[in-house]
C-alpha cells in the first residue's frame, strides 16, 4: 500500500508540473522543438520498462504492432500534445492544465461512440457536471482568449480519442499500457521529426510562408538551444515530468488497479493551479476557480463509478446487472401473485 501512495504520489505531482515546466521551458525553445526533444526522451526512459514486459510476455513486435503505433503516435503526439504545447503558449498553465485533465470525459463519450461501450449512471451524470465545469472556465459569453481555451480543448478532446484507440488496440494486440505508451512516444517522435525535417525543405517552407497562420511553422528547429545551461530543465521535462510521470503511473495500476491510479488525473485539476501561482506567480480567477470545484466533483463521480465497477467485477457481479433477468425477488412475488390468484379463484 505504501509503494502504491508513493507512486501515485510522484506521478500526480510530476504530471501537475508539467504545464509549468513547458511554460518556463517555452521562451528558450520551440514548442514543436520541445514536444519532439520531451517524447522521444520520454519514450527512451520507458523502453527498458517496455522491453521487459514484452520479454516476461515472451511476445515480439510485429508490423501490424507497429502500423497500431503509428495510428496512436500521430494522434497522440503530432495532434494532440502538439496542440497541448500551443495551449500553453496562448494561455495561463493553470488553465491548460484544468481544461486538458477533462480528457477522460472526452473518452467517455468516445467509448460510447466508436467501442458501443454502455455508460453508466455515475459516467453520464460526470460528464454533465465536468462539461458544466468547463464552459464555467471557458465563460463563452465574455471570451478573452479564444485560440488557447480552443487549443487546450481540442488537445483534450484529442488526446481522449487517442485514449480509446489506444485501450482498443492494445487489448486486440494484447499489449500493456506501459508497452502501448512507449512505443506511441517513440513512433510518434519519428514521424513528428519526418515532418519538422519537411519544414527545412526549400519549395515547402516558401509555400508555408504564404499562409499567415503557418509562418511561425517554417525551419522548424531540432537541437537550437540544447545547452548545458537548459539541461537541467529539459531533462526535468523529458526524464521526470513525461518518462518518469507516466513510468509511476503504470507502476501505480501494477500495484493497485486501475480506478485507484486514476487518482492521478482526479487530484491534478486542483493541484496544478495552485503550484502555478506558487511557481508561475499566475493569478486565478473565481470563474476558474469555481470551474475547478465543479470538475473536481465531476473527477469524484467517475471515480466513485469506475471503484464500484471494479468492486461487482471482482465479486463476479455484472457490472450494469440485466433489468430483464429475474432475481429471487422477482420469484417471490410472482409466487405471491399466482396464490393471489388461486385464492381468487377459489372464491
């Protein structure tokens, strides 16, 4: 139980200081530059992790492993945590960081729309409450900042879908999630540096410069400013924020189950806000405040919902019991009802 608070405890305060960190990193490097140099440093810290499952698996990856990572890399990676570092450019890291821990509600309703899975009571009412939280954060009536509550939504929005595809593909492949993460990291490096490699082509870069919102996407830089200076910093970012977060994570699930380590993104959307005032000196607005709370209670439902699954699971419980099938209280009173009914007929 203590490995299990412990390892929850380090990755919920790495993963609440990841928006901060990429915030302080963001004035020395490019966002796309720190997304590619964050994911493949983080990729490579989960690898031997990796490795040894598939080894005590005795299982070896095929093309079709891969084809499944290249899907999960490009959604992950290029669109979503690309959009995620944009968000941070544009708006407060508290902010980003409570809109981007929405994503689980955002896998709800993908579950439900690509895997048909059933949403229970607990699930449905949390995604209301955590939408409710969100367009309290967002206040669409008076919007101060719309290209980065837009960025940091679809990067949530994103990242859920990513989620799912994930979870779908790594039961029919039979690969763990510490597996499925690592090589989603490492293969959506490759291609997102296939694509920034792009960007340093002569012909492309002149017809990017053309587009007013793909300026700012030309000559992408790889190393610039990799200095002994910024080490401290980058490998913070790569090595105990992204590797090391994520590494705790799973940890977490090996040692408990996966409702309990869930608790990772249930406790951010509080935490991270307040490091960010204590760290960025940001400040927090009631609106954003009270948002939170409402999250947060959302956060709590599914919680609640998903430990009650997991409880009837282990119990050889259905999990969403059959309305249609009769209990022994349902036997019961149809006994009651037929010597009603003879008695009725006696008479």
């Amino acid at each position: 139980m203590r490995k299990t608070v412990s390892y929850i405890s380090f990755s919920t305060l790495m993963f609440s200081l990841m928006e901060i960190a990429l915030k302080m990193a963001g004035g020395a490097f490019d966002p796309i530059q720190l997304n590619l140099i964050r994911f493949a440093v983080g990729g490579l810290v989960l690898l031997p992790i990796a490795l040894n499952s598939l080894k005590k698996q005795q299982r070896k990856l095929n093309w079709k492993d891969l084809r499944l990572f290249g899907i999960t890399g490009f959604i992950c990676v290029i669109i979503s945590m690309t959009l995620y570092q944009l968000a941070i450019v544009y708006s407060p890291a508290a902010t980003v960081a409570v809109l981007f821990s929405c994503n689980p509600v955002f896998a709800l309703i993908f579950s439900y729309l690509i895997l048909h899975e059933r949403l229970g009571r607990a699930n449905l009412i949390s995604v209301v409450v955590s939408v409710i939280g969100l367009l309290v954060i967002v206040n669409p009536a008076h919007l101060t900042n719309v290209v980065g509550l837009t960025l940091a939504v679809t990067s949530a929005l994103t990242f859920g879908l990513y989620s799912i595809i994930s979870r779908y593909g790594s039961q029919k492949r039979d690969l763990n999630g510490i597996v499925m993460t690592c090589f989603t990291f490492l293969t959506g490096t490759v291609e997102l540096l296939a694509i920034v490699a792009l960007t340093h082509v002569p012909v492309i870069g002149r017809s990017m410069t053309q587009v007013s919102y793909l300026k700012q996407f030309v000559n992408i830089p790889v190393i610039q400013n990799i200095s002994w200076q910024y080490l401290p910093l980058l490998f913070f970012i790569g090595v105990c924020v992204t590797g090391g977060g994520f590494a705790f994570y799973f940890l977490a699930m090996e040692t408990s189950d996966v409702s309990t380590a869930s608790l990772v993104f249930f406790i951010k959307p509080a935490l991270a806000p307040v490091l960010a005032a204590l760290i960025l000196s940001e400040q927090i607005t009631l609106p954003t405040i009270i948002g939170i709370v409402i999250i947060l209670l959302g956060s709590v439902i599914t919680f609640i919902g998903n430990r009650s699954k997991s409880i009837r699971s282990e119990m050889g419980q259905p999990v969403y019991p059959d309305k249609t099938k009769k209990t022994d209280s349902d036997d019961l009173i149809g006994e009651v009802e037929d010597f009603n009914s003879n008695v009725e007929d006696e008479d």
